[in-house]
C-alpha cells in the first residue's frame, strides 16, 4: 500500500470510526446542567457516546460503581426526542431496561446506573460525572497519533 493510501485511510477511519473523544469521571456531585457548564468550561462537554467504542471506553475510567450524568437530555419541544448536549442526535443507545419511562412526566436528563445503563432522571438531582475531550476529527493530535501510529 502506498504511503497517501495509508494515511487516506488513516484520516477517514479517524473521521467516521473513531471514538468521539476522551472521558474524564468527575468526582463532584452537580446537578446535570452544573455538571454541564462545568464540563464545558473545563474540557468540552458532559460526556458523549456514539458507539458501543465508546460506551468501552467511557466505563473503562472507573473501576466500579459506573454512576453519574452523561451528556444525554431530552429535546425541549419533542419530549421523544434525545440530544446530545451540543446538539448531536442520539446514534447510539443503552437503556436500563424499561427505561426511559418519563416517570412522573420530569426526566429529561440521563444518568449512566452503577452498571453502566442508562436510565432517564430528573435534572435536580446531585450526581458526579463524565466529561470529554472532544476529537476534532482534523485535529493536530489526533491526527498525529493515528499517523504516528499507522507507520
Ligand atoms: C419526536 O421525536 C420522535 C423520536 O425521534 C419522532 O419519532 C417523532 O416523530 C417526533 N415528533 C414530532 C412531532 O416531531
């Protein structure tokens, strides 16, 4: 395979298969859109999962007790409708069973259960956390790493 191949494929596999970033767990309890803003001003935001990747790479920064907000949240207008905090469509899914069930009409926001499904809950409640750092697909970095990498 010649050199420009390589990297080709290097850049779109990172582009279109790679995990969306890196996760952090933060040890505070916050209220989910604390937990947001803290997210967004310390890193990039409050962790998103796109892949089943991901959901490995997000369980693997703790070592039990998997608890906490993640980054997913109802849409205001189309309660049916799950977002990613920074807008992106919900690609990927890991519900607990039976959730999500909007019980009481007021969960709009998602917290990851100790095992590691997800279960929709009411935004007040005062959890720790997941971050990420998001992949800028063309980023210095990454690029550097996948290059660095694939010779
Ligand atoms: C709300 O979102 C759900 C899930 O994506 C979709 O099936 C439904 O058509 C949407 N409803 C409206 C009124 O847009």
């Amino acid at each position: 395979m010649t050199m420009a191949k390589n990297i080709f494929i290097t850049i779109f596999l990172g582009l279109f298969k790679g995990p969306v970033g890196k996760y952090i767990h933060v040890d505070m309890s916050q209220t989910w859109s604390e937990a947001q803003s803290y997210c967004q001003t310390k890193y990039s935001d409050l962790a998103v999962v796109n892949s089943q990747k991901d959901h490995e790479l997000l369980v693997a920064v703790k070592t039990q007790d998997l608890s906490g907000w993640i980054g997913l949240h109802r849409d205001d207008v189309n309660v049916s409708l799950w977002k990613w905090s920074g807008e992106g469509k919900m690609r990927y899914q890991n519900w607990a069973k039976d959730q999500p069930n909007n019980y009481e009409g007021r969960q709009n926001v998602v917290r990851m259960m100790s095992s590691g499904k997800w279960n929709d809950y009411p935004q007040g409640y005062y959890l720790t956390f997941y971050c990420y750092i998001r992949n800028n697909g063309f980023g210095k970095n990454y690029l550097h790493n996948h290059i660095s990498r694939t010779f």
